[in-house]
C-alpha cells in the first residue's frame, strides 16, 4: 500500500518497519496497523485540525495546564502558533492519559510513543489473534451484557480514581479483547479535579454505557450509577473495589434561595467589574 505521509519519518527512524493496512478512518485520525521489529502494533494518525469533524469543545479542555504564558496567549489569541500548541496539546492529552490510566490498572492499549502526530501504540486483538471488534460490531445475550456493563463500570471508577474521566464513552470506543473490553480514544480525556463539567461529563459516560447494555439487559436502564458513583466520589468513599448498587437517594433537604440569590448577585456584579475594566481598558488604549 502507498505509504501515508505522516508515517514516512516513523519507517526512516526506524520506529516502524513495514505499514501494514489501514485499520479505520474516523473523525479525528486515521488509524493503521504496522510492524515494529516482530511486534504489530498500530499507527494513529492525527487528522490536521481544519479535516476533524470533531471540534475541540472548551468543555473538554477546561483544567487542562499550558506550559508557560506565552503558549496561553498564543492560543486565547487564536494566532497560528497557538492553534499549533492547541493542536499538541490536543494530541499529547491521549498519550498521558494511556500512559496515566496504564499505571492505574485501566484497560487501554499500551502506549508506546507519540511524535509528530503519529501515536504508536498496542494493537488489541481478539482471541483469534485478529484485530479486536468494536463493542457496537458485537450481539450479546442478557448475561455477556450484563457481566461486560459490571466490567466496565469498574473501569470507569477506575479511570475516576486515578483522577480522569473519558469523556466521550460509548460502544463506538471500546474493543472486545480476547481478554475483555479495552477502552480507546482519549484525546478528550478530562481531569476530574480541574474540569467544572467532570460530573456532567462522566455521568454522560455512564448512562452511553446503560443505554447501549440495556438493549440487551432492560434492568440496567433502571439504575442510576454515574449520579452514585459520583456521589461516592466527591465524598472521598469512591475506590477500585467499590461495590455499587444504582441506587440513589433523592436529596429531599429544602432549597436555601437566599444563598441561591446571592450567589447569583455576587456573579452579576462580578461580570459588570468585568466589563468595566475592559472597557476602561479599551479607553485607554
């Protein structure tokens, strides 16, 4: 097969020995299979920003740390080194997180190196030895449903232990190893600490996963376990073993409005000391 640009200083390094096939093309990279001495592994091939259908949501990027002021303003300013350094940090953000949730236990593929918006890393294969379907690819009958849904949620309290949250989880980005699932596709990974959306974010993880098994298991739908599990996790009772039931109990306690009004007063007129500034700002330049 022609040799896809991007992969071309991996073979002269040395890093790679012979591009195999192309395994996928999705909305944010290309991906292929590759040898590397007599390992095969697989090649994820960044996709130039302006050719992703996938946008990188302020969501997602939110708690994550830049290096030094300079690359903060280059990309608050939208200038071409800042889109540049957004586009590393975009790309840079899966390796640490495979790397991170690796060290955690986590079933993701091995990394190996990222360069050049190339990511090198474990092909997952099936017990065949053929590379591993995605989830959705797979029928599953009541039992296998539910036993991969059990396995799963313990990846994903997991993943919330070692601080991070996928962030975009579904049936689309989990193989079926001969071994189990393995959890793919992390460049959206967030910090669970940093991030203001984490509990929205991972709540959205957990039910993607509910409603895809209860097409095959209908008793999942009727549980709750992202509000329960992120219940347990900011009253610092979350851990690996976690026994957990999907069930939570509504918070009855009233509604103190005036605190609610307040803070909603104390917001407002932030802003407005805001806007002023910038505009006096502004005036004076």
């Amino acid at each position: 097969m022609k040799i896809p640009k991007r992969l071309v200083p991996l073979l002269e390094e040395g890093l790679i020995d012979e591009v195999i096939s192309q395994l996928m093309s999705g909305k944010e990279a290309t991906v292929y299979v590759v040898r590397s001495g007599n390992s095969t592994r697989c090649a994820k091939v960044y996709k130039d920003a302006k050719q992703r259908s996938f946008r990188q949501a302020a969501s997602y990027r939110d708690g994550r740390k830049v290096k030094n002021s300079r690359q903060a303003r280059a990309m608050e300013k939208g200038s071409r080194y800042g889109r540049q350094m957004q586009e590393e940090m975009w790309q840079n953000a899966e390796v640490d997180a495979l790397f991170r949730l690796a060290d955690a236990g986590v079933r993701v593929p091995q990394p190996h190196i990222c360069t050049d918006g190339v990511l090198l890393m474990e092909l997952v294969v099936d017990a065949m030895g053929d590379v591993a379907p995605r989830l959705n690819d797979v029928e599953l009958t009541e039992a296998r449903a539910l036993e991969l849904h059990a396995l799963l949620l313990n990846q994903v309290v997991r993943m919330l232990c070692a601080g991070m949250i996928h962030g975009d989880l579904s049936e689309y980005n989990i193989l079926l190893a001969a071994d189990g699932p393995v959890i793919i596709d992390l460049p959206q990974a967030v910090d669970a600490a940093g991030n203001n959306e984490a509990a929205a974010m991972l709540k959205r993880d957990v039910d993607n996963l509910a409603s895809y098994f209860g097409r095959f298991a209908p008793q999942i739908l009727s549980a709750d376990y992202g509000t329960e599990i992120w219940r347990r996790f900011e009253a610092g009772s979350l851990h690996v073993a976690t026994e957990l039931s999907g069930r939570v109990e509504a918070d009855t306690r009233p509604v103190d409005l005036d605190s609610v009004l307040e803070v909603i007063e104390e917001t407002r007129l932030a802003e407005d000391a805001r806007v002023r500034r910038q505009l006096e700002l502004g005036a004076a330049g």
